[in-house]
C-alpha cells in the first residue's frame, strides 16, 4: 500500500485530530495529586497512582504493537476510544486505593491502544519524504493540550470538582470516534489488508529489528531524553521551591510556546538536513536549558532558560522520531514508532522515581539537574553516531 503523495491528505489531518483529542485526555490530570489529597488513600501511595498509569503503557504497547496493522489498528482505535469513556466517567464514582489502581491501569491499557493503533494508521498516511515534517506536526497536536488545558480549569473551571471534569472530558472522544468512518472508507479504498511485510513483522520480528545496532541505539536515547524530560515536568515546582523564586507554571506556559513554534517555523527544513546532526544539537540545547537552571541566580537566567529548553525538546522529539522513521525498514516503521512511545514511557516511570529517590535522600536541585544535563551529553553523543542515517 502506497502512502499519499500530500503530507496533509484526509487521513494523516484525521489522525493528528484523534492524537489532539488523546492527549487532551490526559492534560486534564494535571492537577491529579490534588484529586488524590481528596480521597480517603494514604500518601504514600499517591505516586504509585500516579505512575502506574505509564507502567500500564509500558507493559501492554509491546504486545499489541507487534500485533498492529492497517487492517486491525481502526478496530483498536474504536475499543481504545470506548474503554477511555468508560474510565472517565468512573473516577468520579471511586475513593479507595484498590479499585482506584484497577482504574488507572484500565486507563493506560485505554490510552496506549488508541495511540499504538493510531501511529500504525500515520504510517499508511505520512510520506516517507517528509517524516521529520509530519512529526512536528503529531508533535505539536501533543503539545497543544497542556498549553490550553491547564489554564482554562485553573482560570474557568477552578469551582468544579475534578471527578466532575473528568466524567465531561469523556465527551472529547466523540469527535474523533466519528472521524472513524469517513477513514475506514479510505483504508478500503487502499487495500489496507495487512502486506506479507506486515504479518511477518507481527508474527515475531521483533527481536531480529532490535538487533540493528541504529534502532538501539535511538530507542536508548529516546528513554534517556524523557527520563530527565519527566524528571523536570514533575519536579520543577520543587527545585524553584528550594532556590527560592521561579513560577515553573510560567516556564512551562513559555517553554510550550516555544516549541510548538520551533516546530511550525523550522519543521519543513527538519527534512533538508541531517537528522541525526541536527538532534545532536538539539539535545545540546536541552542540556544547556537544564544547566542553566541548575546555576539559576535571577528570574532572568530562569525564563531565559525555558527558552532555550524549549528550543532543545521542540526540535529534538520529531528529529528523533523522523530520525527513526528514515532507518527502519518498511515493515518496521509502525513497531519501531511504537517503541518509541514505550521508551517514553519507561522514561516517564523511571526518571521521576529515580528523581524521588535522589530528593529523599538529601540531594539539592543543583546535583540532580547536573546528573539529568550528563544524560542528555550522552544521549547527544549517540544521535551524533547516526549522521548521514536520513536515507
């Protein structure tokens, strides 16, 4: 089956509406911890609801990934979508530790099968040549959640209890569950049955692709990136706590912004030149958002900071997933995509608890930030180990 021609054709518009959707989902949990204070549950277990929703993704996305293919991924969608509804609307009916643990793991199983079917689907949609464009773009739909979402519960919706928001959030999955069957009616037209390609590849090729020394090392990196990525978001209200000054609701409000235009303005140019170079020095610029925090002195040193971090992760996420796109081969572009998705998963499990840890056991901001800066030189150091990869 031949991809479109056109970037922005009817089904690669659809998905990138579906993925906004999805994470519009999650950008509603943002204030979780507060939901949890709420409910009759001891702290100490807070970060494991937190967490195990990731922990849920990290397990079930190589399962079903390797199972994905045009001919299934539309059928996922719609069950991922459903159960999504159904967890919704159920936390605002539980308030105690074990169903609430059953819950947030019913959710991630939700989660992860709608954006695992739905990176298959963007493989048949997305022109190989614009891989690093197309990214962008899935990236920032990814993006636009948590810069809008939070603002408005917080400035219009502050009175209503968070159960409440969340049973209302369930009526954002109708609009890409009907943008299903206009997009079945293509994946038809395209005879998107699954390729003897495909099925060899879901029947346990696994193993043969992760043995390609090129799609370790990314998948490595990419865990490695959104360990210190998650390790920020979480905890960046803690560190500015211990500095002493820095709004991190600010910095994130204009880090996003920055990166959803270090994307729109230098997308198309992601496809011109080497990736690999090109996600190097992005991942630099990251490392040096976070060092810049990490020897802050000024309000001015700390929102300057959140300019260059949103430099460095704008550009360096889509570099990395077109970067990863260009080397698989073709039966392995939806699995290796996938994986992706899990490494950031296991990122955002790891890299908190390990956080955690590292503040429990006396460390200050300065030397945590400065181990997450060394983790990014090395993640750096491997993408620049796959230039001239593009092709």
């Amino acid at each position: 089956m031949e991809a479109p021609r056109s970037l922005f054709n009817f089904g690669f518009v659809t998905l990138n509406i579906l993925v906004l959707f999805a994470f519009s989902n999650l950008a509603v949990f943002f204030s979780f911890y507060d939901f949890l204070n709420q409910l009759p549950i001891p702290p100490q277990w807070y970060g494991l609801l937190i967490g195990i929703f990731s922990a849920s993704a990290l397990v079930i996305r190589p399962i079903i990934s390797a199972r994905l293919a045009p001919a299934n991924a539309l059928r996922a969608v719609a069950l991922g979508l459903g159960l999504t509804v159904v967890s919704l609307l159920l936390y605002d009916h539980i308030e105690s530790l074990f169903p609430l643990l059953l819950l947030r793991l019913l959710h991630g199983a939700a989660y992860v099968t709608v954006m695992s079917a739905s990176v298959t689907l963007l493989m048949v949609f997305m022109p190989s040549d614009k891989s690093g464009q197309g990214f962008g773009i899935i990236t920032i739909m990814t993006l636009l959640p948590y810069a809008v979402i939070p603002y408005i519960l917080e400035n219009g919706l502050a009175a209503v209890p968070q159960g409440i928001i969340y049973s209302y959030t369930a009526l954002l999955m109708a609009p890409p569950a009907f943008l299903l069957f206009p997009l079945s009616k293509i994946l038809r037209s395209m005879d998107a049955g699954p390729s003897g390609a495909a099925t060899e590849a879901a029947k346990g090729s696994m193993w043969d692709n992760l043995r390609q020394p090129k799609v370790l090392m990314l998948l490595i990196a990419n865990g490695l990136v959104f360990s210190v990525f998650s390790s920020m978001f979480f905890f960046l209200k803690t560190f500015t706590t211990m500095y002493g000054f820095g709004d991190p609701g600010l910095f994130f409000m204009a880090a996003t912004g920055v990166m959803i235009a270090t994307r729109l303005f230098f997308g198309p140019l992601f496809d011109r030149f080497d990736k690999g170079v090109l996600a190097a020095g992005s991942l630099l610029l990251f490392g040096l958002g976070v060092f810049m925090i990490s020897i802050m002195d000024s309000l001015f040193v700390f929102y300057a900071a959140s300019v260059v971090y949103g430099v460095g992760v704008g550009s360096a996420t889509p570099l990395m997933n077109g970067l990863m796109f260009s080397i698989s081969q073709p039966r392995f572009r939806g699995l290796n995509t996938n994986l992706m998705l899990e490494m950031v998963d296991a990122g955002f499990f790891v890299g908190p608890a390990l956080c955690g840890l590292a503040l429990a056991g006396g460390l200050g901001p300065g030397p945590i930030l400065g181990v997450g800066v060394a983790v990014l030189i090395i993640s750096a150091t491997l993408m620049g180990l796959l230039k001239n990869s593009n092709q």
